[in-house]
C-alpha cells in the first residue's frame, strides 16, 4: 500500500493481461473453434460413436481410478500419521514416485511388466487376460498418475491433528473401524473432499501414460485426449475442439466444486454446544461401540 498509484495499477494490469493470454483467450479460442462450422456440426462432434466411447471410457477410468485411490489414500495416510515403524521416511518418499517420473515412464513400465517381453505375458495369455492395449491398462496407467493426490492432503491435516483422540478412543475399547468412522473420518472430511476433486481433475485429463499402454484403438482404448488427439492429427480441427470443450466444461465445473470445498473448509459452521449434558446430543468418546473395560 505504499506504493505509488501508478505502480499498483501497473501490477494489477499485468497480472488481469496475464490471466487473460494464459487463461480467457485459450477457453474463447475453444468455444470460437469447437463452433466454427455451426451448432449443428458441433452437437454431431459430440455425439459422434467415437466420441460417446471415448467419453465414456473415460469417466469410467476416471470413477475407478478415484475409488481406488481413495482407499489407497485413506489407508496410507492412516499408517503415515498414526504409527510409528521403520521405513515410513522411505514410504512417504516412494508415494511422491509418481510426481517425479514422467508419465511417458510410466506408461513404458507397465508395458514392460505385462507386455509381450514380460515374463508374465505367458500366463497372461494362458488365462486370456489383457492388460496392455486394454481398457485394464489404461485404468492402471490412470491410478498410477493419480495416486498420490488424496494421500498428499491427508497426510498434513492428520498430523496437525495428531493421535491423541483415535487413543483415547482406542483406550475406550473402539475397535479400529469404530475409531476411524466416528473420529478420524469427521476431522479430515474436507481434506479429503478436496484431494478426491484434484485427482478426478488430473484423471480426466492424464494423456501421457494412457497414450503409451492404449495402443490408440478407437473406439475401444481411446480416451477423450486421446480422441481429440486424434481428431487433430486428421486435420478434422472442428471436432477436435468441439469434443476439447466437453473437457474444459467438466474442468469448470471441478474448479467450482473445488471453490465450495475450498470456502466450506475456511468457514467451517460453528457448532453450538450445550450447557446441559443431559440434554446433549454431540457424540462422546463414551458413546462409541467399546468393548467391556475395567
């Protein structure tokens, strides 16, 4: 604020100009393209039979993949944050992997581990089973690139936390599950919102990995990227960027998704607490399914 007028507009008209080349004019350039040859070439883009299967193919990779690293997540920051044993440093560290290897890596280390130069392609091939060049692959590939998203935001938030009312729990007699549903689960539901909202975003648009394990089968193996890749290559840039909207419509719509986890986690409702604890209906340690105790 001490600076002077001139220099604050200055800053603040770099930074709108910045937004507007990096940001507004790509999704302006989209819309303008994606219409460029009328409404009616546009929807026949979007329901192309092509187009619907990669559409789809991609929403189902991208639900398993966030299923999967849910659980993945949950239980990893669970035993990040709530035990101590040897290796945990190196564990941590190991579920960075994917932030630092290219997805290109990736993609080339699954179709070493289950391609036809894999000692396991034998039995693969035994009980029918295709992993590479196959729906399998690709949801692989997406889970790899994914996976350490929903952990890296739990792991800050349960540590802040720390252990001591999950052992207080545990001294009550809960069991483990009794423990995580009724006390950890509650404290981390924000956090945990907004790691599956960032890894359904990087799901939706991962291209490196999938693009080496799907083989670029339309109609089959092709997601949304890949598709529009496809249809760019032809020359075909109408289509191209009418089916390249469906992606940025579904990046709006996680943005705002994210926006409301983002505002409902720094504005959390305030919970009025009783006097009377007679008539208090906010869960106690006590009321947790215990076993008998002493």
């Amino acid at each position: 604020m001490r600076e002077s007028i001139w220099l604050q507009r200055f800053l603040i008209f770099l930074a709108a100009a910045f937004l507007f080349v990096m940001l507004i004019m790509p999704l302006m350039l989209v819309a303008q393209e994606a219409l460029a040859k009328g409404v009616d070439f546009y929807f026949k883009a979007l329901t192309d039979e092509y187009a619907l299967k990669a559409l789809h193919l991609t929403i189902e990779a991208t639900i398993l993949a966030v299923v999967l690293n849910t659980i993945f997540g949950i239980s990893s920051a669970w035993l990040l944050t709530k035990f101590d044993f040897r290796g945990k440093t190196f564990l941590g560290s190991l579920i960075d992997l994917p932030f630092a290897i290219s997805p290109v890596v990736a993609g080339l280390f699954f179709i070493m581990l289950f391609g036809r130069m894999s000692p396991l392609y034998p039995i693969l091939q035994e009980n029918n089973l295709a992993i590479v060049f196959a729906v399998p692959g690709i949801i692989l590939a997406t889970v790899f690139v994914t996976f350490p998203f929903i952990t890296r935001e739990l792991v800050p938030v349960m540590e802040n936390q720390g252990r001591a009312e999950e052992e207080a729990a545990a001294t009550m007699g809960a069991s483990g599950w009794t423990i995580f549903r009724r006390v950890t689960l509650p404290n981390i539901k924000w956090a945990l919102g907004y790691g599956i909202i960032l890894c359904s975003a990087r799901a939706l648009g991962e291209f490196g990995a999938v693009s080496v394990v799907s083989g670029h089968i339309r109609g089959k193996t092709n997601t949304l990227p890949l598709h529009i890749e496809i249809l760019y290559n032809e020359y075909n840039f109408t289509a191209a960027f009418a089916v390249a909207s469906v992606l940025v419509f579904l990046a709006i719509m996680i943005l705002i998704l994210r926006n409301i986890v983002e505002s409902a986690n720094k504005n959390p409702v305030e919970e009025k607490i009783p006097t009377d604890n007679k008539n208090s209906d906010v869960p106690k340690i006590g009321d947790l399914n215990v076993g008998s105790s002493t």
